[in-house]
C-alpha cells in the first residue's frame, strides 16, 4: 500500500512540475542568451514587411493599409503583380518590385489565405522523409512551388538584374507559407547563380517572417548567412515541429493540438531530435522580437536578438494567448517598427568611439564568426548532414587537410565522413549526394530556349 501510494506521489510531483515548467514558459526564454541585434542589419525588416503587405492590397495606389511612417511601395516600381488565377495553384500570390533607392530587387511572397484550397495543398503535399535536396530534407510542396516561381519567373529576375545593374541585392521574401517557399527558393538560386545572370551568393538574402519550418537543421544552419528568420515573440508556426499539414488540418481545434504537441516534447529527448533528419526546422538566422514578460501585463518596448541556434532552435511552444495573434503581419511590422525605432535612439545616445566604417565592418566579421561557429557547433552535435566546405572551415584548418573522398568508393567514403565529423569537400560532397537517387530533386536548363524545367523522382 505504502508503495502504490509513493509511486501516486512520484506521478502526480512529475505532472505538476511539467505543468509548472509549461505555464511559465514564455517566449523570450529561447532567446535569453542571444546577443541585441544593431539597426543596420535589422533595418530592413520594416520595408520587406510592407512590401509583402502590398501584395494583399487590391490597389496599390488607393492602399488599405497606409504606414504612419518609413517606407512606403512605389506603385510605378512595382514590375509584376501575380494572383491566384494566375498562379494556378502553384503558389501563393506575389509581386516583383524594384527598390531603387535601396537598390533592390524584390520577390515578395504572401503568407496562406485561409479560404484557397490552393495553399491547402501545397502543404498537403508533404511527408516527413519524402524530399531530400542539397544533402538535407525540405518539405515537398513547398519545394515544388519555388521550383515552379523559379521556372516562371527567372528569366525576369536575370534581365532586371542585368538592366539595373550588378550592384543590385536580390532579396526572396515571404510570410507564413510563402517564407517557405522564399526560403526554399533561395536554397536553389544559391546552388544555381549562373540561372539569374552569374548573381553572387553575397547579393542573395531572404527574408522569412513567422517562418515555416521547411528544411532539416543541417540546411537551416548552412544557409543563414543569406536567409534570416523573424519571429515575434510567442508565434507558434517556428515552434511547431508538428508536420505543417497536420497542423492546419487542425485549425479550427489549434490550442488544443498545441497543448498535445507541448506534452508529447516534453518527453523527447534532445539529442534524439537533432540526430533526426527528417526533423524540419525554420530556416536561417533567427531574429527574436521580444516585448512581454513573465508575469506582466501589456506589451513592453521591443527589443531585437539574434543568434545562428543549433540545439535549442524554437523547440518549446508557448502556451499563451498571444501564439496565434503573433503570427500576423501586421503585428509583425508594426512591432519592427518600433523595435527599430528604439535601436535607432539607442544607438544615437550612445558615445561613439570609432569611426562609424569600423563599425560596420567589425559588425560583419562577428556575423561570418557566428555562422562559423554555429556549423562548426552542428559537427560538434553529431547533426546528420552538417558539412563544412573548404571556405566554411576553421582557420586553424587548412585546405590540404580536408579528406579526400574522392578516390574511395561510396562505402568508404560514408565511413570518412563519420570518422573526420561529417567534414567534406563541398564539390565532392555534392556530386555524391545529387546522384538520381529516389526523392531527390533534380534541375535542368535547356540551351535553346533558356528556359527552367524539373523533374521530381519518386
């Protein structure tokens, strides 16, 4: 008896504490211990979110939605605006615009319109496993939409390029669903340069706000040099690593699907997450806005972290009424404004001891270093997948010392890459990997026409 009775209390001091640990978890825990990030590299945020806010507006010269202050979208510089009829179902609507004053050329993407079955499907379309791409796994559908938006538009991202000149950024942007498909879409452009007229991987960047967790950890750390996520406090879609069709085939019953996913977490370890593959992530670097805290009431002056995660990349949900509201673009732009706003006064009050270019350029060398680092630290997990190239290696690494694979067979060569921490050369690395395997994607261009095409192998 006396033992049934202490196993009853074991049981029920386990559930309270689990109960405990989930009703103060809040969201800016995840990003405790990330650095501020500085108005130069966040100052673009703002912009991106209204110009994807642009592609919701029936009329651009008569808008809805009219910021109080900043950017504001120039209909004359708007080159296309793409529907749902036009699309077919293929994608989210989006518009190409072209910033000249910030010399930009931008694919913004919408995020998922509740009413289309269009988007429905495209997150549908997906089985965790199913899709493998550039050495990791990406979500089905949406890899087929930014092949699709690749397809359809490439040639007219390259002769804008061409026409305005080398000095141009292409920026990839999407909320919701269309970060999927912006990030994913920039992976390819990435590994394609010459497709848009020979644009350095330098010009390239994407920016995903309340991203969708589209691609294994090893491509979401790969790729954060030229992705960057934003995330406003407690948004539950980077949180969710529930595939993202299950989730929306539970909309209308959300809190209570996300409670589940909090118990179900609670159990798996965190090792055992990051040595799974298949286990999609949100893409990038992360940018954090925070603006409430544990225990009070109202929202607070929001400040911006960022960090390149590893372990620990949005793993918790939050459960807070504030989980689903967050997830809106316009909260999201909104509160990018102000946490700019502040940066911006911030930094004006502070006493400069360098030379603004100093600056800048130790800002730089502290992001290469982070990016770095954050590979260097998915070796060190063991993440299946994670590579570093020749120019990604630690200084103290030299080029000769990287293994040479090249000359060993398959087999031999899988057990080198155990044995050496998953290092390779990126060139070798790649021509083992893109073999006309099941589930993996493969790109073609015709000489004549130039024209995209793709081939999905099941």
């Amino acid at each position: 008896m006396s033992v049934a009775c202490g196993v009853e209390c074991v049981v029920v001091l386990g559930c309270m504490r689990w109960v405990w640990r989930r009703c103060t978890y809040i969201g800016s825990n995840d990003s405790a211990t990330w650095s501020s990030a500085t108005p130069d590299e966040f100052d673009p945020v703002p912009r991106i979110c209204r110009l994807i806010l642009a592609v919701y507006e029936p009329d651009l010269h008569n808008p809805h939605f009219i910021p109080t202050v900043g950017f504001r979208p120039n209909p004359d510089w708007v080159v296309k605006r793409v529907t749902y009829e036009q699309t077919l179902g293929h994608a989210p609507p989006y518009l190409i615009y072209v910033d000249h004053d910030h010399k930009e050329l931008v694919l913004a993407i919408r995020g998922l319109n509740l009413v289309k079955e269009s988007d429905y499907k495209l997150l549908l379309d997906n089985e965790l496993g199913k899709q493998m791409f550039d050495g990791g796994y990406v979500h089905h559908g949406l890899l087929k939409s930014a092949i699709w938006l690749l397809n359809e538009e490439g040639e007219t991202l390259k002769r804008l390029w061409l026409e305005n000149g080398s000095n141009y950024d292409m920026v990839f942007a999407g909320h919701s669903l269309g970060s999927g498909v912006a990030a994913l879409l920039t992976v390819i452009v990435v590994n394609h340069r010459d497709w848009l007229g020979g644009v350095p991987r330098s010009k390239v960047r994407c920016y995903a706000l309340a991203p969708a967790r589209c691609m294994s950890l090893n491509l979401a750390v790969k790729y954060a040099d030229v992705i960057y996520s934003v995330v406003l406090q407690d948004d539950f879609l980077p949180r969710t690593a529930t595939p993202l069709e299950d989730i929306f085939k539970s909309i209308f019953c959300l809190p209570c699907l996300l409670f589940f996913v909090c118990l179900r977490d609670t159990f798996i370890p965190e090792g055992r997450k990051l040595r799974d593959p298949r286990r999609l992530y949100a893409p990038g670097r992360m940018y954090h806005i925070v603006e409430r805290k544990f225990c009070r009431c109202g929202r607070f002056p929001p400040e911006v972290r960022t960090a390149i995660p590893v372990d620990g990349r949005f793993e918790h949900i939050v459960l807070s009424c504030n989980a689903t509201s967050d997830h809106g673009i316009i909260w999201i732009e909104r509160e990018a404004e102000k946490a700019l706003l502040r940066m911006k006064e911030e930094s004006s009050f502070e006493t400069v001891t360098t030379a603004p270019k100093i600056q800048k350029l130790e800002r730089l060398q502290t992001i290469e270093k982070e990016h770095k680092d954050a590979l260097e630290r998915a070796v060190s997990l063991n993440v299946p997948h994670a590579v570093t190239s020749n120019e990604e290696a630690p200084e103290d690494q030299k080029p000769e010392e990287a293994p040479e694979i090249e000359n060993q067979s398959e087999d031999a060569a899988d057990t080198k890459l155990k044995s050496t921490g998953g290092r390779a050369r990126w060139d070798d690395l790649v021509e083992k990997l893109f073999k006309k395997d099941s589930g993996d994607v493969l790109l073609t261009r015709d000489s004549n026409p130039p024209e995209y095409q793709h081939s999905l192998l099941v």
